[in-house]
C-alpha cells in the first residue's frame, strides 16, 4: 500500500529532475529504452515494464499541478484500468530521492514523483500502428466490439445529468480552439459548431431517455485506437479517463463512437462495420433506439480529436504532420455531422447463395457511416424463439406462420433503424414474391432508396457451402437446400448477382448494383 506524499513535496522544477534521471536510468533511450510524450504524461519503456508519470500541469479539463493531485490520479488510474486491463496495470510506484540527493525507482527515501508501473507491451501492437499499416480483419473488429461490450456492461451507471449538461460545453470547446488554430477555414469552423448545437438540440429528448434507460455509465471515455493494445492477440482497452469521473461517464454509444470514428478516420470502414453490427448484436435490441445520435458523436468525438492533436502540434513546436493529422480529423468532423440519406438493401436467395457474407461485405460500403445495420432472419427467428443463435430450432419454426413473424419483424427493425436516418441490410431469403413486395413498398411508403439483390448459384456449390457452415445461426441443411430447389420463386425484379463464386466476386458485383442507384456508393 502506498503512503500519502505531503501536498506540496514537489514542483514543476523538481520533476524535471526527475525525468532527467529516468532519461539516464534503463528506461532511458541512452540504455535501450524510450519516451513518449503527451501533452498530459510522460511513459518511459524499459525491457518489460514500463512507467507512466502524469506531467505536472493545469488544463481546463485536468489538473497535475501538485504531487498530491499527481498521486491520487495515479491511484485512480490503476482503480479505473483494472477491470479491462489487468495484465497491463501493475501498481502505483514511488520515485524517491535519498538523504544524499539520489533518485531511486521505488527506494526507501522520500517520495518526489509518482508512476504507474505497467507491462510494456509491442507499441507496435496498439491499434492506431496496426490499423495505419494494414487491414484490419473483421474478426479483430468483432473482438474489439466484445471487449468493448463487456466494459459496458460491467460499468456503473449514472443519472446522466452531469453527462446531459456536458455536451454543449464539449462543442463549445472544440470551436474555442479551432478559432485559434492557424489555416482553419472560418466558414467550415462555424459550419461545424452550428449544426453540432442545432443536432444536440434536436436529440436532448433521446439523450434524456437513455439516460433514463440507464446507457449513461462511468465508461472508459477516451476510446480511441491509440488506447486499445493487442496483447497476445486480444485487445485491450487501457488508458481510461482517470482525471474527471465527470468526462468519463456518457453514453455507452459516445463511448464506442471513439473507436468506430478512429477507424473511419483510418480508411478503416470495413472494421468500422464489423465492429458496429457486433456490437448492436452483443448489446441487444434495446440499443437500436439511440442510432440517430451517432451522427454527433462521431463527429464530436473527430472534434476532441483534432483538439488534442492541433494542441499537440503546438507543443511539439509546430509539427506540421500533426497539424495535417489533426486537419483531418477537424474535416472528418464536418463530414460526420451531416450524414446522407439512408438506404434499405434486401439480400435474397436460396440457402448457400452466400447471403450473410455478403452482407457483412457490403454493410462497411454503405453511407451513412458507420455503415448500414444488418439484420439477418437467421438470428431473428433464434430471438423469437427464445434459442442461441447456433442453436438448432425444430421444424415447427420454419412454419409459414413462424416465418411471416420472422419477415414482420425484419420490416420493423428496418422502419426502426431507417426512422433514425441509418441505413440497412436485410440478410432473407425472400424466396416469395409478396415478401420482396412488401419490403419494396416499404421504403417507397418511408420515401428512402431501395435496393433489391438476389444471389444466384448452382446446387453443387450452395450444397458445399452448408456442408462446410460451423457455428452459424443457420439451421439449413442439404435436405432444405435440395427442397428449396422446387420452389416457385416467381418473378425476381431485383439485381440477380452470380453468387458462385469468391466472396469478393460478388461483392464486386453487388457493389455495380449499388452504384447503379443515383447518388449512392
């Protein structure tokens, strides 16, 4: 247990010594070592662990300013990252200075700096270095969202009303600064503050409902890519907010709305997807409500991110690569906050036509981001009847009556999802003409685009694709896909897609099929 340093046991003057010794110790570059600077702490890297000392300064969001203070957030840190992290998260350890003037790491003498000790992991590894040097696959992406889910659910809720009453601040901010950033356009400044107030305006009816529904929660609040590390393989969340409780309790979908903006801003819309549909899917249905807001958080979440950075870049001396790092965060910004209209896709075909997996592929493609909502009939019809989604359901659930409950609900959660201005992937077979009817007058009754894909492929490859199917929520067998065979389909006025070959072939082709519709990509 660590002992409470005095109130005023150091100074700015005197951490600088401090560093000066780290710089010098093993941690040091001269011994093998590295530093990293933020504008809040400095980590030192040594062989297998690493030190994180919390930079003695005052911002208008956090104050370091005494040891005392330095302290305590050091302690909070270690309590805050222990539930997502704790192979990472070691101890708070002090730097003490002995009664001839020697600094030792965690000596007997009197403590002068306080660190949280931590594993170094590869840095390499953290995900912004991952997703800037290659693709991120969908299964890391559905990982993240699984981490993610789990900090949610296991985070203590809030009233929401410290959250509520912090959103217009935020904004105002974010424009406070960008009015001083050189080389920002004053039009797009005001252009972004305006329709972020006039959004956060509009939506405080749904803030409060979540709220009251209990999605505000005392969340990791600083999710972007640079805080979550793969270790081992498996992501996790580290750096939580430490400083302010205040700044980290938010809704759940602010909070994942850091992750799924740093991806976009990586060229990253693929996982984007990934990420966003596994977690709609680990979270439940309840959380379909609050997808209109994603909009604003996404864009002020880029917002808080060209903040930091284009303050970075002043501290730095003027690094011109963060400042265009940071510009493209304030342009993504601008974007985020005046999304396109949404579009209804509807995938159909008999079984083994590789609807899902198309789906998946064409979800990331689809404005507005993060991509479009899938909803599969697979794991519909599990929900309604009560199983897991690689269960087995008896027949008696692919009754008509089961089935036209099935499709009356894949038409409701598209109303659902397209009321909020989000786009959807309907994954069906729409084997009946009534069926792809009424999905066609739905999106003619809602006035949003609508587009109809019907995949094709020969018996021989669907029967070899159900064969090699595991742990999927389809129950289709080789007896259904030779059934399916018989069935009169009638007349298909949707795209017919050659879906027998590669994944990516016919998302190519899918992919005509959506251009075709004007001004959507």
């Amino acid at each position: 247990m660590t002992v409470r340093p005095p109130a005023d046991a150091a100074d700015a003057d005197l951490q600088q010594q401090v560093l000066d010794f780290l710089d010098g110790s093993s941690f040091g570059p001269a011994k093998g070592g590295k530093r990293i600077d933020t504008h809040a702490s400095m980590v030192f890297l040594g062989a297998d662990r690493a030190l994180k000392i919390k930079r003695a300064v005052r911002l208008p969001f956090l104050d370091y300013s005494t040891l005392e203070k330095r302290w305590r957030a050091c302690e909070e840190e270690l309590k805050v990252n222990a539930g997502n992290a704790p192979e990472l998260y070691r101890r708070v350890v002090a730097i003490t200075r002995n009664s001839d003037g020697a600094f030792e790491i965690d000596g007997s003498g009197t403590p002068v700096e306080w660190a949280v000790e931590m594993m170094r992991f590869d840095e390499k590894q953290s995900l912004d270095r991952v997703a800037a040097s290659k693709t991120v696959d969908p299964s890391l992406a559905a990982a993240v969202a699984d981490a993610i889910v789990r900090s949610h659910d296991k985070a203590p809720r809030a009233d929401g009303e410290s959250w509520l009453a912090s959103i217009s601040p935020i904004i105002e901010r974010n424009t406070a600064k960008f009015r001083t950033v050189r080389g920002l356009d004053a039009v797009a400044i005001d252009q972004l503050d305006a329709a972020s107030r006039r959004s956060a305006a509009a939506l405080q009816h749904v803030l409060r409902r979540r709220a009251e529904q209990g999605f505000v929660r005392r969340c990791h609040g600083d999710l972007h890519l640079a805080n979550i590390a793969l270790v081992d393989g498996r992501p996790l969340l580290f750096d939580a907010i430490e400083f302010d409780p205040v700044i980290a309790t938010t809704d759940v979908l602010y909070d994942l709305a850091f992750t799924l903006m740093d991806l976009i801003h990586f060229n990253q819309g693929a996982a984007a997807s990934a990420a966003f549909n596994r977690y709609l899917a680990e979270a439940g249905d309840e959380g379909l409500d609050g997808l209109g807001l994603l909009p604003l958080f996404l864009s002020v979440r880029a917002a808080i991110r060209a903040h930091v950075l284009f303050m970075k870049s002043e501290h730095a001396g003027g690094s011109d690569a963060v400042w265009r790092e940071a510009r493209r965060y304030f342009d993504l910004a601008g974007r985020l906050i005046a999304p396109g209209p949404p579009l209804l896709v509807a995938i159909g075909g008999l079984s083994g036509t590789g609807k899902s997996v198309l789906a998946r592929g064409l979800a990331g493609l689809i404005d507005p981001p993060p991509g479009a909502v899938i909803v599969r009939s697979d794991v519909v019809r599990k929900h309604l009847f009560g199983a897991c989604e690689t269960t087995a359901l008896p027949e008696s659930a692919y009754r008509p009556e089961a089935t036209k409950r099935v499709y009356e609900v894949l038409s409701s959660t598209a109303q659902r999802v397209l009321a909020q201005g989000c786009s959807v992937v309907l994954d069906a077979a729409y084997l009946l003409e009534a069926e792809r009817m009424e999905i066609e007058g739905l999106a003619a009754t809602h006035g949003v685009r609508f587009v109809g894909l019907f995949l094709t492929a020969d018996l021989a490859t669907r029967l070899a694709r159900i064969e090699r199917r595991k742990g999927d929520a389809s129950d289709a067998t080789r007896d259904v896909a030779l059934k399916q065979e018989t069935f009169a389909i009638g007349t298909v006025n949707w795209h017919m897609i050659d879906a027998s070959g590669t994944p990516d072939q016919s998302l190519r082709r899918a992919r005509v099929s959506l251009l075709a519709v004007p001004g959507e990509h």
